[in-house]
C-alpha cells in the first residue's frame, strides 16, 4: 500500500499516462474481474493472487504482454513457502511471456546467490544466477543497549525494569516505534509505559490480532505524525515507511543480526544519517545476545539461512491451479517447474507422486481413481476433471495458514456470556481454549475478565482487577539465529571480552568459571547437580529453543529407556534442562550416564521418528501441509468449517495414514517441513555433530550460575508423549480426593 | 457412583445395576451377558468424501475393523451389539474393498452380530450376517442408536460421538469417552474418522439430570472424569 502511495504520487505530478493498481485480497470482485480483461499498466500484488490469476482460463491473454516483474523484499520470501508459491508462479509467466525481464529488490543479505538464482530460470541441474547490483550502504547505525550496573534481571522477557529508560528515550525522540518480539510482550509493554506516562505523551499500541480498523487508526495517526511512540510486534517490521520515526527501541533478544538491521532501518529512511537505535535486554543472556549483534550489525556480518527445497505441498496446489487454468502437457510441466530455482532438483518420480495426489489423492490402494480430479484427455493431456473444483481451488489457494483464531468480543457487565458484544480482535483457538470463566488476561490494552466461549466467539468484560494473569498466547516465532548464537558462544568463551558487559554480567560469567566451567568455543558442556529431591542436567547449545525442544524430547526418551526416570524438561533460547529421580551424572565406572552416548547423533534416527508420530507440533505440521496440498479444504462454499473440526479431523486423517501408508506423499512433505519448521530439526543435527567428542561434563554439587535462568522459566513440555496422559491423571486425582473427602 | 479398575486398564462401572467394563479402544463388555457393544462405526466415511473429490485415505475402514477385531479377540464375546451408523451410508456396503468385505465377514463368524439401525444406516447391507433390529434389550440394559429424550434407565446409545476435554499445566487434552451418570450410557463413536461432539454441548448434558462422568479414553486406560472438571 506505501509501494503504491510512492508510486501514485510522481505518477500524478508528472501527469504519466500511466495506470497504477493494486491487487489483494481485499479487492473487490469487480474490479477483479476488470483487471483481467483490462490490465493496469503496473500491477502491484502478491505471490497468492499471482497463482490465482494463473489459475484463470484467461491467463494466457492476461500475461502474454508482460514487460517487467519486479520482486520488491525478496529477502523476505524467497526462502518460504510464499517464495515457493512465486517461484512456481515465475516460472509459469516465463511459458506465457517468455520476454518479460525480472528485477529483484532485496535489503542485505548474507548470501544473494540463492536470491539471484531464483530470479532467473534455471537450466539442468540449476546454477544460473542473475546480474547483481550492489547499492552503496548508508551511514553506520548507532546502537546503544540499555543496561544497568545495579541490577541485571536473571529471567523473563518484559525487561520492567529498564521501562524509565524506554521512556526516556522515547521522550528525546520525535516519534520513536518499540520493538518487541510476542504479542503478549507488546501488551504488557504498553501497560508498563502508561503506567509511569507522566507527561501523557500519546504512545499507542499495534499487533496483529488487534482488529483491523484499531490497527489502521494507529497507522493513520502515525503517517499524520500525531504520535510519539508505538508498541509494536514483527507486524511493523516490513514495508512500512514513515518519514518521521526517528528512533527504534527493541525491547528482548535480537535474535539475529539481519533482523535488527531490519528494524533499526524502520528509523530513519535517508541513506545519509545515521539510524538510531536502542537495544532493551530483558535477562543476562539477552545482554550477551544484544552485545553480539551489536558487534555484528557494525561489522556489517549477518545470519546466514538455511535454504529449504520447494514443498510437495506447494507444488500440488500448483499443479490443480495449472488444471485450472486449462489442460496441460505432465512433461512439459514438469520442464517447467524444474526452472524455479526451489524445484530445480525436483525428481521425476516425486513430480509424479504429487501429480498422482492432485488426481486421486496418490494411495497405494488405488480405490479412489473413478473419482480422480484430473482426467486425461484424448492427445494425453491433464484436464480438470469438473468446474466445481477450480471454484474449491480458489478459497482453498495460498499457502499462509493462520492457527485457528477466535473472535474477542466485548461486553458488558452482568448480561450473559454470548449477548452483544463488540469486536476487540482474534486470539489463538488453543489460547482461548484454556481459560476458565473468570480467568483475566491482557487484550488490546486492557485487562479483560473471560466469560466464556460460544459459536460466534468468546466473550469477555472489563476487569477492575488491575493484575491480571498474563499468559504468554504467543511465544516468540523466530528462534536466535545459528549465526548470533555462534557469536554470543564466542563471546561467552572469551573472558577477555567480558570488560564490556555491565557488572552483574560479568559477575555472574565470573562465578560461573569459578565454580563450574566457561565452555571454550566449539564445545558442549553439560552440568549435572542435585536440587530438592530431583537430579538436574543442564546443558547449553544456544540453538533456539525449538531446537532444544526437540532436543529435549530426544533426550528424556533415552533417559527414559536407561531407566533413568526423566520427569520433565524445561528449554529456551540457549539452554536445556532435564530433571529426574535419579541421579544423571556421567562416571567411567558404568552405571551413570554416558553422556557421548546420550547426545549421540543417532538419536535423530529411531528415536526421532517413534518421537514425531505422537508429537502435537508435527500434527500441526500435517494439517498445514494438508491444507496446503489441498487435502483438507479450509472452507467449503456455503459451510464455514471452524478451526476446531479441521484440526480434529486432520489429526484422524494423520493417524490412520502414518499407520497404513507411511511412506505416502503428504507424510514426506511434512517430514521435510519439520527439518526446517517447528521442529527445527535440521539445526539440531548439526549441533550434535559439531559437539561430537567436545562434550565437557562437570558434576557439581550444586546449581551453577549460568543454570538459573533455565530453572527460573517456566515451561509447558513434560516427559516426551506422556503429557496428555499425564493431564488426564491429574484431573483425575481430583475425583479421588473428592470422593476421599468428609464433609 | 461406584468405579473399580481391573488391571488391564478397563474401568468397570455400573449402569442401572449392570457391571459394563469400558475398554480404552472405546468399546464397552458386558461379562454376564459376554457381549461387547460398539458405537457408531461409520464404514467407508473416507471414500464417501471421495465421491465430492476430497481424497482422504481410503483405510478408515480397515483401521475400524482392525481395532474391532482387537477387542474381539481380547474380550472373546459371545456377542457383539453394533449400535447404529455402522455404515456411514447407503451404498456404504457396496463400496467396500474385497479384502475389508472380508475382515468384516471374518468379525461376523466370530460372534453373533446384532446391528442396531441408526440414522446414517436404516438398512444395512442384504448380505450382512446377524440379525438387524432397532433395540435390544439384554437384562436391565436396553440398546439403540438415539437416546430417547425421555429417560429410560438401562439405556445404552450411541448417536452423540461425545468428546471431553480437561485443560492443566496451560495445555488442553481433547479425547473420545464415554458419558454415564449410573443409569444411562453413552458410547463414544468407534470410526477411525468420527469427530466428536463436546458433553458440555446440551445434546449431551440434558440427557443427564444430575452430575455425570466422562469416562475418558487414554493412550491405555480408561480416565474417570468427573463432569464439572472435564468441558
């Protein structure tokens, strides 16, 4: 939308006969309709409406004079699903209008390789890259982190105790955005700052459950220039340019290096001077993770990506957007979609497969094929097998696929839940799901009392309890990057570069060398000690905390299986922690744990796959793969299906498949989603490799310094498997003590 | 209300003085009368969403039958009491591969079948074995597929699909179970892809006029939920 104000604006001074349109989602159907038949000069639009227009009888005429595309933050796409999408979408216009030129903008990357690969077709096994241009970069940033040398908070992520410098810096600031990295941070930020905002300086608030007209009345007033400071999530983070923003304040870790350059430049946008940026860490670790990217951003290094291969998934809503289209040659769409950079190395036999899925889902029993979508025609081409179905691909096309939402609706006092209400905003079906009537939590700047949950959404009245219980409904989405985490493990290794940190950081580094052990750099080390009645190990690889998630899934089933009574497991950014009745210390004698054994690569075999079966994060995995592949429909036309039904019945379908077709197509796409995705996978076998026989164990009779702020954060994942089972107990204790009590 | 549990995870309880054990996989077994009861088995529901072109597996099934035999071959009946929507549709029967038409055949030598009718199947295949009846009444317990808004003690249904759920530690676990107050039994629904309805949903809950149990299944044994905890 700022791409299309920019370009209007000396389109109309210079009186061009230049027509200059958008394309969304939002985009009423008329005007739809006439773009098709009458194209703008300049189209500015998506990867999803690309594919939709694609998928259009009238493509063909549509694109045949095409001139320029132009890929405006490739950086940002490229290496998802979305980059996946345009890719196939690119690859379709070079058929339809094999003259057209491509241009390519990107912020800095580490890499551009990947990049100027995926703007050019590729030939045979790939390797054609794309000119490169490299603007000049603008003046260094200045980057300040805020820290105290009283007070260093051990854990948590809402760094209250630094909000008077926030506050400060927001009132030197003309117009200042405050960065934070979950939604639930963002509303507690927001409190904090009101609470100690003296001078009642108009500081607003903007994340992406907010509803829609809330959101565009904050950016509304911030291009008017009518506010001096923003709380805002990643939702700010892209595209989005005002002139007057003058200072960025990112409150919690960076996470990586690329991303806070992103940020900083949202202050600032003329080339010439300086950005300026405060860095707010909220723990001692965020303290070594902000100084870390400092040091990076200044020596201009970035995180490096891993890159994925384009989704099964992706392709199979592309191959039923191509039948859409019109009848299409299999070989020749294969030659096709070999072009797309992500799909360079796509096989032949998994073209096939996926074909086979569009057509009559791919089973081995193949009992479906008299009702196969795609039909063969008479010179061997691929039809749709019946209209109804390009209709069922357009609701069902794109490849974002938001959790479950539940409409936030505002009512009044004392009526009864489900009566009125306004709308405030969406939150996540499986949040909602566990409140209790009269539970409170913070929404949309406001402490809101849950009255219940109904069809048409949940329902909920102000709180006069100013306290309320604060869930975190979102954790962080972006793990530290594998780049920032190697610095901060250097810096954390190098008492000689400690001198910067503030005092209890060093103090704490220091007592941590005196009682247990500062790894060196490319080691792994492993802590055991006792605590209460339990056996704690601690480990720290600094590889995100879905990779230690997995990790620690991983480990506690070992454990399990040596007998060693795991009880439960709590992970964040740079740490793990399992806990047990028995004692997990290593000894050469036999009997403890081997600890080379224990973080032995091998468990990304066996012990994964038995792992991933029963695993809620790779059942989400599926159904997203699922609805992308077009297997489950999002919505049916005329029948609204809710989140709940579909993630039911992906679950089942899930099931039943793993059981009886293991190796089916859809399961591969998930298996390899989750190398990258949730899982993390594919990190963390890189980190067991890279620590194979540099594990440093140290047995220690009590907790180390560098242990607290894993043991002080809570944490939701029990003994790998057994948690649901586990929850069904405990509720089910209550009836016992119910029925064991006298009154 | 009184529950026992027996060492292989099933939960034994009593309807309308009855003994009925619940077995985790979803069934339930009456030991005096050696009959094992399931509910709402809904055979070919995946190749009936085939026919609208939405191609889920084609196992569903075989997985239901597999698990049958399962309990079948634990519990050793005499007889099995299917409650009604066995068959997910009309021409359900006919859409059956030969080998799960054969599975099916090889269950109905096992034990003399009785399939009750309900709404999804009021005319189950010609060549089914057993007999086909609306209710049946075995003691104090009397089965069909609906349960009758009116209160009839010893009822035994299916229909509802019921689902519970219970939430601790910020996590919510969804299962099938079973909903009885000590007169009245619901089953949950047996098909590999039946989804569930919630007891708090008034369908269920009005059936009951004082406090019940969702009797909820886990991985291996039977949870005894009381219903102000579970939703």
């Amino acid at each position: 939308m700022d791409v299309a104000r920019n370009l209007d604006h000396p389109v109309e001074e210079m009186n061009l006969p230049v027509t200059v349109e958008t394309r969304t989602g939002d985009t009423s159907a008329a005007r739809r309709q006439r773009q098709r038949y009458s194209p703008p000069d300049i189209l500015l639009t998506t990867p999803e409406q690309l594919s939709l227009l694609l998928a259009h009888p009238r493509s063909t005429q549509m694109f045949e004079n095409l001139r320029t595309v132009v890929l405006d933050e490739l950086h940002a796409l490229y290496n998802s699903k979305r980059g996946d999408l345009l890719a196939l979408g690119l690859a379709r216009l070079q058929t339809l209008a094999p003259q057209h030129r491509r241009v390519g903008l990107s912020a800095t990357v580490k890499d551009p390789e990947p990049l100027q690969r995926f703007l050019v077709p590729q030939p045979m096994r790939g390797g054609a890259l794309s000119q490169l241009v490299i603007a000049k970069g603008g003046a260094k940033p200045q980057i300040e982190i805020s820290a105290s040398d009283s007070y260093v908070p051990w854990a948590g992520h809402l760094a209250r105790h630094a909000m008077a410098d926030v506050m400060a810096a927001i009132h030197t600031a003309r117009t200042a955005l405050v960065f934070v990295n979950t939604r639930s941070q963002a509303e507690r930020t927001f409190q904090e700052l009101w609470t100690i905002n003296d001078a009642n300086l108009p500081i607003a608030l903007h994340h992406g459950s907010l509803a829609q007209e809330q959101r565009r009345k904050v950016e509304a007033a911030m291009a008017k220039g009518s506010l001096r400071a923003v709380v805002c999530t990643s939702t700010l983070d892209l595209g989005i340019d005002w002139g007057a923003v003058d200072k960025v304040i990112c409150i919690g870790a960076p996470k990586g290096a690329a991303r806070l350059v992103q940020r900083i430049g949202r202050a600032n946008h003329r080339l010439d001077e300086p950005s300026a940026a405060l860095l707010v860490p909220a723990n001692r670790f965020e303290v070594l993770e902000c100084n870390a990217a400092r040091d990076a951003v200044l020596a201009g290094e970035l995180d490096g990506e891993r890159l994925k291969t384009g989704g099964l998934d992706v392709l199979a809503q592309h191959i039923l957007g191509t039948a859409c289209a019109g009848p299409f040659s299999a070989a020749a769409l294969f030659e096709e979609v070999r072009t797309a950079s992500p799909y360079a190395h796509l096989t032949p036999a998994d073209f096939d497969a996926v074909v086979d899925f569009v057509a009559t889902g791919g089973y081995a029993l193949r009992s479906y094929d008299r009702y196969a979508r795609l039909r063969k025609t008479e010179d061997g081409r691929l039809r749709l097998a019946h209209p109804r179905l390009a209709q069922e691909y357009r609701l069902n096309a794109g490849v974002i696929v938001e959790d479950p939402m539940v409409e936030i609706r505002l009512q009044s006092r004392g009526k009864p839940a489900g009566a009125g209400g306004r709308k405030l905003g969406e939150l996540e079906e499986y949040f909602v799901e566990q409140l209790s009537v009269g539970d409170t939590f913070v929404f949309s700047g406001e402490v809101l009392r849950f009255e219940g949950l109904r069809e048409t959404g949940a329902f909920v009245t102000r709180s006069r309890d100013p306290q309320a219980e604060i869930p975190s409904y979102n954790g962080g989405k972006f793990p530290l990057s594998t780049f920032l985490a190697q610095r901060v493990r250097e810096m954390v290794s190098r008492p000689e570069s400690w001198h910067v940190l503030p005092e209890p950081v060093q103090e704490w580094l220091k007592i941590q060398e005196w009682r247990s052990v500062i790894p060196k750099p490319g080691q792994l080390l492993v802590e055991t000690f006792p605590r209460g009645n339990r056996h704690y190990l601690v480990c720290y690889p600094f590889e995100g905390r879905l990779a230690h998630q997995t990790l620690g899934m991983l480990l506690t089933r070992r454990l399990e299986r040596g007998r060693f009574h795991p009880l439960g497991f709590i992970a964040n950014e740079y740490a793990l922690a399992v806990w047990a009745a028995r004692d997990l210390s290593s000894s050469k004698d036999g009997g403890g744990v081997d600890m080379d054994a224990l973080f032995d690569e091998d468990m990304l075999g066996d012990d994964l796959d038995s792992w991933l079966a029963d695993s809620n994060l790779y059942k989400r995995t599926f159904r997203n793969c699922a609805i992308i592949a077009g297997l489950i429909q999002r919505r049916f036309p005329g029948k609204e299906k809710t989140g709940r039904q579909v993630t039911f019945s992906s679950d089942l379908i899930y099931d039943v498949l793993r059981q009886h077709e293991p190796d089916h197509v859809l399961l591969r796409a998930t298996y390899q989603d989750a190398g990258t995705g949730l899982l993390d996978i594919a990190r963390l076998g890189d980190m067991l490799a890279r620590v194979k026989k540099r594990i440093v164990t140290r047995r220690l009779d009590r907790v180390s310094p560098l242990a607290v702020p894993a043991l002080l954060e809570i944490s939701r994942e029990m003994v790998a498997g057994e948690a649901d089972e586990a929850i069904l107990r405990e509720n089910e204790d209550a009836l016992i003590r119910d029925a064991m009590r006298v009154d | 209300m009184r529950c026992v549990w027996i060492e292989t995870g099933d939960l034994l309880i009593t309807v309308n003085g009855e003994t009925l054990l619940l077995d985790a996989c979803g069934a339930a077994f009456s030991p005096a009368h050696s009959t094992l009861i399931f509910a709402d088995l809904h055979f070919e529901k995946g190749s009936s969403y085939a026919r609208g072109r939405q191609f889920l597996p084609p196992y569903d099934t075989t997985n239901t039958l597999l698990r049958m035999a399962r309990a079948i071959a634990r519990h050793n009946p005499s007889r099995v009491i299917a409650l009604g929507d066995s068959f997910h549709d009309r021409d359900a029967g006919e859409r059956l591969g030969p080998q799960t038409r054969q599975l099916l055949e090889s269950l109905c030598r096992a034990a003399h079948f009785t399939w009750i009718t309900g709404n999804h199947d009021p005319h189950p295949p010609i060549w089914l074995e057993g007999e086909v009846a609306e209710t049946v009444r075995l003691g104090g317990l009397i089965f069909r597929h609906e349960p009758l808004a009116a209160f009839e003690p010893g009822e035994v249904a299916g229909h509802l699909h019921p689902c519970a759920s219970v939430a601790k530690w910020g996590r919510n676990v969804r299962r099938r179970c079973f909903a009885s107050d000590g007169l009245r039994l619901i089953l949950p629904s047996f098909g590999a892809y039946t989804g569930g309805l919630d007891i708090g949903d008034p369908a269920i809950a009005t059936l009951f006029a004082g406090p019940f149990h969702a009797y909820m299944l886990g991985n291996r044994r039977v949870y005894a939920i009381p219903r102000r905890v579970a939703v």
